[in-house]
C-alpha cells in the first residue's frame, strides 16, 4: 500500500474522533450550539463511513488487479 491509503485511513480516524468530540465535549456547544452539534457529529459519521466503504472497495480493486 502506498502513502495515500495510510493517509485516507488517517482521514476516516480523524472524522470519528472528531465527531464524537462532537457527541461527548461539553463544551462544543459553545460553538456548535442547541442540536446543531448532534447534527454535525452525524454527518461527520456519515462521511467517515462512506470514506471507509469507498477505501476498502478501492484497495479490494487493487488487489484483484
């Protein structure tokens, strides 16, 4: 695997940690306030997984190749 893999799995682990910093720091409300801190954790979760799915079919496409 080469760079950019390590990097895109790197991304994924940043957007999980930053969205349950989202879900658990209590004061992320102060810039993210009422339910708009919940919304952007969700959306970050989302992201990473989409992230994730698209990283494992590109390195199982690489692989068949």
């Amino acid at each position: 695997m080469n760079a950019t893999i390590y990097l895109s799995y790197v991304m994924v682990a940043v957007l999980v940690m930053l969205a349950i910093v989202c879900f658990v720091v209590p004061t992320s409300s102060e810039w993210l306030p009422g339910n708009r801190r919940y919304i952007m954790g969700a959306i970050l979760l989302t992201y990473a997984s989409v992230r994730a799915y698209r990283l494992r079919a590109f390195v199982k496409n690489n692989r068949n190749e």
